[in-house]
C-alpha cells in the first residue's frame, strides 16, 4: 500500500506532501524521494521516535516527523500539494480530520487515502464504508479521481506482525482531487 500510494504521486522536487497517522514513517520516506519535503504526523511518541530513527539509518534529509493530532496541524495554510491518510478512519475524529485537511491542501491537491473500515463498532462511534466516505469527500470539495465499477478500489495488504504471523487485509483505496474550497 505504501508503494502504490507512493507510485501515484509523480516526481515533482517542488511539492510538499504530508502523511496524516505516518506510524513508523514508511510512506513518508517513499514519498520522500519524489518531493522537495514531506510532513510524517502522529499522535504516538513511540512511533515518531521510530520513523526518525528510520529516517536517520536511511540518510532522508527532506522529511521531518512531528507529534501532534490530526485535527490540529500545525502547518500553514494551503501548503501541501499530497496528503496521505492511510488506515486513520476509526482512530480520528474525521469531521475534525477533513476540515483540517481541506485547510492545509491546496486547490487541485491531492488526497489519498486508504482503509480496512474493519473497526469494532462497538469501539468507534465511525460508521463508515467505501460509499459513505466518498460522499463525505465529495461533499468537501472533493472529485474522486480513482473508481471502479463498484465506486470501490480494493486492494490487498499484507502486514508483518512477526516472523509466523501476517495480517492480511483488502484495503478501500481513494484518491481524490481538491476542486473547491468548502
């Protein structure tokens, strides 16, 4: 999934991207070598700690990783051309989330993003699915840009937990385009 969010972003040394719920940084730092800086955001400590660790062994010099909550990034407004938001629904306040979001792309900017939906209900207040969150997105200012017959773009993701366990997911993939301001 990293891979593919990272291929569809074309080279392009003057856009700026940002990754929302980064983890351990991997798609930041693939996102790293197609732009001149990139934005690696999470709420844990330990997995900053990890993707700076992780930047530092590469030697990525255009990527910096910051603790903070997506609902109040620190950025300026309209900066960054990419936002990546992989496996964040159900951990977010996603009203809070795409407001902020919508505040920090710019006209034309890319959103990607992509998610299992696989939450406990009874954890989460999130009700979402493929449908109800292209709607959402739409109604953002949002064009989806990637479809399939279904309005729905599975793909598979394969997790690594240890060297006996894997966990296997179909991920929903969105790609959407920024056409207005909401």
């Amino acid at each position: 999934i990293y891979r593919k969010a990272a291929n569809l972003t074309e080279n392009n040394l003057y856009k700026v991207g940002l990754d929302v719920g980064c983890s351990v940084g991997s798609a930041s730092l693939m996102m790293a070598g197609k732009f001149s800086f990139v934005f690696g955001i999470d709420n844990s400590f330990s997995f900053i700690t990890e993707s700076r660790r992780r930047m530092k062994e590469k030697d990525i010099r255009n990527v910096e990783f910051l603790v903070c909550d997506s609902t109040k990034m620190p950025f300026e407004s309209h900066l960054f051309d990419v936002i990546l938001a992989l496996n964040i629904l159900g951990r977010v306040d996603l009203d809070e989330t795409i407001l902020s979001i919508n505040r920090l792309i710019k006209l034309n900017g890319r959103l990607l993003i992509a998610d299992p939906y696989d939450r406990n209900k009874e954890l989460t207040k999130l009700d979402m699915d493929a449908n109800k969150l292209r709607r959402v997105l739409e109604k953002s200012g949002y064009e989806i840009t990637i479809r399939s017959k279904k309005n729905e773009s599975h793909i598979p993701w394969i997790i690594k937990v240890n060297d006996r366990c894997y966990l296997f997911y179909y991920l929903d993939f969105i790609e959407a385009k920024r056409i207005k301001r909401a």
